[in-house]
C-alpha cells in the first residue's frame, strides 16, 4: 500500500480548511501515535483462569469454549509453567468436580484434599513464585449447582452458607493459595473469610472480591466447563446483581472495601465498562475486571468463522479494560495475549 497515511489537508488545495487544531497531526505515524498513547497491556495484568479435572495426562476440551481445556493436575502443572515463562503473575484455579462427589451441601469443597487443593499444592511447590488464586463458592460442589445452601423452598440461604465458605476459604489457604476470590455474592462473606483467615494465622493471603457480580447469560460456557450446567435448578438472582443497576455497584464494592477486601473485581467485563470506571473512580482501589466464559466464546466463535480478526479483536478487548480503568483482567485469551505482547516488545 503505498497511499500516504496521513494528510494535512494544509496544502494549496482550493478545498483546505483553515483549522488551528488538527487532530490528525498526532495520529500521522506509528512513532508519533505511541508517544501520546495513554495506556499500555502488559504481561503484569492478566491473570489466567484454568480449569482442573481429575486424572493423568489428560486434556479435555471445552466445547463451548475453543482452545480452552479442563486439565489433569499434572497438566495444570505445566500450564502454570507456561504462565510462569510467559511472565504472567497470577492464575486463577476452578475445578470441574467429579458428579458423583457433589452433594446438595457442597460437602467436597471443604475436603482438604479435593481437586482444587491439591492442584494449589503441586503448582505451589514447582512454582512457588507464581501467583495463584482460587475462587471461593459452593456451585461446582454442590448438586443442584447454586453457590450457596439451598432450602427446600428454594431460598438461598445467606448466613449459614457464608460459615461454609469461611471454612472453604480456610481449607485453600491452608493448600497454599495466595488470593482468595470470592465469587458467591452473599452478605457479609468478606469479612468472615478475613476473621478466619487472620485467626488461623493467614494474614497475608489476600482477598479479591467478586464485588459486583450480576446476574449474567454469559457465564454459560464457565458452566459447562465446571459440569454445574446440567444441575442448576432456577437461576441466582436472588443473589448475583440486577444487570439494570449501577449505584447499587458501588454499595456492593464500598461493603466489600469496608470488610476488608485487597482488591476488587467487576464481572463480567466488557458490557460492564461503565461499572469499572465507576467503581475505580469512586474508590481507588486496585480493580480488576473477569472477561468472562461468554464473551471468550463470542470472540472465538466470530473469529473462527472468519468474520472478525481474532487477535486484533482479542488485544482490542483487553487494551479496553485499561481504559476503563482496570489495574488487571481475568481472561482465557492470558497465554495468547502474552505471546503477542513478547513478540511485540
Ligand atoms: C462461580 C463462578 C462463576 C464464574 C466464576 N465463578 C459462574 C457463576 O457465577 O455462575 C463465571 C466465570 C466465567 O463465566 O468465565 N460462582
């Protein structure tokens, strides 16, 4: 293409404008457009969600989710590896839990050495300078796949299920876990995890609350890939946040600050721009945002059916998050960004 990239239009022309500010002068090359660049992705915001699985050796697709798999431990090991090589400093770990160990009470999630807490330990040890952080609910414990206690009249109930995951915390912790991210919106489940955590001697693991988390349609392929699809019974409404509201974000996130939270989180990520602006705005604190199962398997799809430029799409989306004022983003496209981001560098 030989098309000159820019014109000034200042020229003889007898169609010149005679316009004092010219937007354009500082987009007219690549060197001038990275001097006023203001915001930059680097490897240090992404942290990586995988999905653990039992077995050996083993690597099982996510049909919903292209180029995403449920990992043995093992595999995860060498996930983490991949992580710790591409200078990502954080991972965040889910497990798809055997059905036949779900129980309508979760029992599983506090059983020290269930799959979550032993894929901490065995990443833990290879690769102890690597962050890892574990989301803490009930949903892929439980058989009827709610992230909390249900009662027969269906009723999620708060209180009883924010003791369990106090415990549930306690037990990753105990496995090794930097973060603890609670994602299972009851009252209060922030400051109880810190009272147990400060109690049982982890000061400093550090809690990320899932702050503002709404009640969305694209969690669904993350249900797959966790087996709670299948089993929800209605919906998590009664708990997860109305998609309608936006004061009511910064309630949630100013509760969660006050109770103790490190950092908070926004969820899901890109048509949730204006929560993360608002919230990191109003607060100041370090804010992450989850680009979440759905909109990973939007982008995948529309990019392997050759209608949009996937990588471009995908650095596009992330560089989006800065802007909006994340300090980082939980998203499946981490291994990839950081490639394209060392190719670059
Ligand atoms: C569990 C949890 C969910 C996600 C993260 N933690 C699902 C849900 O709330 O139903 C969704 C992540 C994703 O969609 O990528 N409470």
């Amino acid at each position: 293409d030989t098309a000159p990239s820019f014109t000034s239009g200042t020229d003889a022309s007898p169609a010149a404008l005679h316009l004092t500010t010219r937007m354009r002068r500082n987009r007219k090359s690549e060197w001038a457009r990275r001097l006023v660049r203001e915001n930059v992705l680097t490897t240090d915001d992404l942290i990586w969600p995988l999905f653990a699985a039992d077995g050996d050796n083993r690597r099982e697709a996510v049909a919903s989710m292209p180029g995403v798999e449920r990992l043995s431990v093992d595999q995860c090991v060498r996930d983490a590896e991949r992580a710790a090589k591409l200078d990502i400093p954080c991972i965040a770990l889910f497990p798809y839990t055997d059905p036949a160990l779900r129980d309508p009470q979760g029992s599983e999630a506090l059983n020290a050495d269930n799959l979550v807490c032993r894929t901490v330990r065995a990443v833990k040890k290879e690769f102890p300078d690597l962050g890892v952080l574990c989301d803490v609910a009930l949903d892929p414990f439980t058989s009827h796949g709610h992230d909390g206690l249900l009662r027969d009249d269906g009723v999620i109930m708060n209180d009883e299920t924010v003791a369990v995951l106090a415990r549930q915390a306690l037990v990753q912790a105990e496995a090794g876990c930097d973060v603890i991210a609670p994602s299972d919106m009851m009252d209060g489940r922030i400051g109880a995890i810190r009272d147990a955590l400060d109690a049982a001697g982890f000061g400093d693991v550090q809690i990320m609350a899932y702050a503002a988390k709404y009640a969305s349609a694209f969690y669904g392929p993350f249900r797959d890939a966790v087996g709670s699809a299948k089993a929800l019974t209605g919906d998590k409404r009664t708990y997860q946040m109305d998609p309608a509201n936006s004061d009511e974000a910064l309630r949630e996130v100013e509760l969660d600050i006050a109770e103790g939270a490190d950092m908070v989180m926004v969820k899901p990520g890109l048509p949730y721009l204006d929560i993360l602006r608002r919230v990191k705005d109003t607060f100041a604190m370090p804010t992450f945002a989850y680009q979440v199962s759905g909109e990973y398997a939007m982008l995948m799809a529309a990019a392997n059916n050759g209608w949009l430029d996937g990588e471009r799409a995908m650095m596009e989306s992330l560089l989006a998050f800065k802007r909006a004022g994340a300090d980082g983003v939980l998203t499946y496209f981490a291994p990839r960004a950081a490639e394209k981001l060392r190719t670059r560098g």
